[in-house]
C-alpha cells in the first residue's frame, strides 16, 4: 500500500527517498479502509488527518440549510483528502469527507507530517509543488465558476478530468460544477449531437 505513496513523492521531487525516508514514512503513514458512504470527517469535527487515497474515491462536500449538498473536491486515487483550514486552524469544519467507493487510505496527523518535513526535505518539495498546483487549480475553478457558462465549464472538466465523469454519477459532478442536474444532462446531450 505504501509503494502507491512512495512512488508519488518520488514524483513530485527531484530529491530521491533514501531507504531510510522510505522506512519512517511507512512507519508514520497508518493505512485506513472506508465503505462507501463512510464519514472519512463530518461537519462539525476537528479535522485530525489528511488521507492519501491508494484506491477509492471520495467527496468533499457542504449541505444547506435546504439539504442540499454542494460538492467541493472530488478525490480518487493518488489525490489527497483532508480540511486544511480546520486542520490548521483546528476549528470544526464546514464540510463531510466521505467515500463515494470502497476506499483505501493512508492517513497522516498534521503533527506527523509537521515532523517528517524536518526528516525529509523531498516532502517538502513535494508539498511545495503540491500547493502550487493546487492553487492554480482553484484559481481557475473559481474564474471558471464565476466567468464561463455552464456548457464552458462541463466542458473543461471533462477536458480536465474524464477520469472523474467514469467514477461518479452525473449529480455529484453537477453539483461540483455548481448547476442543476437536469443542466448538465441537457449539457451533456448536447454535446453527443
């Protein structure tokens, strides 16, 4: 399970693990299993780990007043879930985490991984670039979101992640888009045509 997450480090930095970086991050990483529609955090609670999916896929999500779920990240494997603001900040958070599949996870306290940048600096390259990238992500989601039309922004995730429209069903990815499901399957007719 571990090879999964090493060979992702290795990826993102030009710093080689040594045998023993690999033997600590084993050590530390704690290997977690979710049924589907199992609580990975629940609004409300202190968001304790960050999660590495090795196999699965999860949701990141808020529910309304009206109880409608409003999806903030999708996860499948070699994506990282976790709420870094209630993380960090160590207040209740506003979301659920939950497995949309059966999923395996290696998970990881803030703490803990506090530690193991110290030990070793090619997660903190990994890190470094991880946040880079995550930034221009949402960069350009919320342009996207605010800027394109609902056809516009189908269109770039499914340029973007086609992965994602095999592993979850129309409603989720409607909701991550932000429009109404009946939208993204005229959308979606559409574009057949």
């Amino acid at each position: 399970m571990h090879k999964n997450l090493l060979t992702y480090i290795n990826q993102y930095s030009n710093l080689p693990l040594t045998s023993e970086e690999e033997a600590l991050i084993e050590a530390t990483f704690q290997p977690k299993k979710l049924r589907k529609k199992q609580y990975f955090l629940q609004e409300g609670d202190v968001c304790k780990y960050v999660g590495f999916i090795v196999k699965g896929a999860m949701r990141q999500y808020s529910v309304d007043e009206k109880g409608v779920e409003h999806i903030v990240h999708l996860y499948i494997e070699n994506y990282w879930a976790g709420d870094r603001e209630s993380s960090i900040m160590l207040t209740p958070s506003n979301y659920n985490i939950d497995a949309w599949e059966d999923t395996e996870m290696l998970i990881i306290t803030r703490a803990e991984m506090m530690d193991l940048m110290e030990k070793i600096p090619a997660l903190v390259k990994m890190i470094r670039l991880m946040d880079e990238r995550n930034a221009i992500a949402n960069q350009r989601r919320l342009s996207s979101t605010i800027s394109n039309t609902a056809e516009k922004r189908y269109e770039e995730f499914a340029d973007n992640h086609p992965q994602f429209i095999q592993r979850f069903p129309q409603h989720i990815i409607a909701s991550f888009l932000g429009i109404t499901k009946e939208t993204l399957s005229r959308i979606r007719k559409q574009a057949m045509k």
